[in-house]
C-alpha cells in the first residue's frame, strides 16, 4: 500500500502541474483512502501486539515491543500523510464537507487507536519492570 500511495502521490503532482484545474476527483479522492486504508491495517496489526503480548513467551516480548514499535511509526507516518492530504483536499470544490468531516473522525479515530496501544504497550512494559524490582 505504501508502493500505491506512492505512486498516487506522484500522478496527483503530475496533474497538479500538468492540468490548469488540477488533478481529477477520482485522483483527490485515491490520495486519501489509500493512506486511510493504510492507517487502518496498520492500527489493526498494531492492536494484535498488544493482545498477543501477554500470551507470548518471555523470550520474545522484546520482538513483539520491537514490532510494535515499527507499527506505530508507520502508523503515524500514514496518518501525517492523511492530514496532508486532507489539508490539500479542503480546498476542492468539489469536496462535500461531509465527506471531509467523515475522514477527518476516520483519522481522530485512528489517532486514538494509536494511543491507547501505546498507554497498553507501556503499563505491560512498567508491569514487568515493577516485577523485576
């Protein structure tokens, strides 16, 4: 999906330059889902570290930590990627504000799904360190 949203991202910019009126709809509206749809898979594979965490032998909770952590900078970067997208989107006309307003919940969303694997991550990781001590 990151190879796609790519190569969306450099046709949206050819037809940017190429086209007085700017890339098409159906272009503006690709820039967002793919990264959205992005951002979704990534928050999914996200939550399942926090879940399998607690199940997994003490030899690989590091990995699981490591994982979790390419994750969640993946996930961020999706969702910056978003933003960015969604701030370039408002000012298309033809951008209902509905459509806008849904995407932008979408990506609150997603923002809050990151966090609370996050706060999860880190009370399992203070968990631990508490019983060491």
């Amino acid at each position: 999906m990151a190879d796609e949203d790519a190569s969306l991202y450099a046709d949206f910019m050819k037809q940017a330059r190429q086209n007085d009126g700017g890339p098409d709809d159906k272009l503006r509206r690709q820039t967002r889902e793919v990264p959205l749809q992005l951002a979704r898979e990534l928050a999914q594979a996200l939550a399942l570290t926090t879940d399998l965490r607690p199940l997994v032998h003490r030899s690989v909770i590091s990995d699981i930590d490591a994982g979790a952590a390419l994750l969640q900078g993946a996930l961020q970067a999706a969702l910056i990627t978003l933003a960015s997208n969604l701030g370039s989107s408002d000012q298309d006309q033809n951008d209902t504000d509905s459509q806008t307003a849904e995407l932008w919940t979408a990506w609150q969303e997603l923002q809050d799904q990151r966090q609370q694997a996050l706060a999860q991550l880190s009370e399992y990781q203070e968990a631990e360190r508490s019983d060491r001590q």
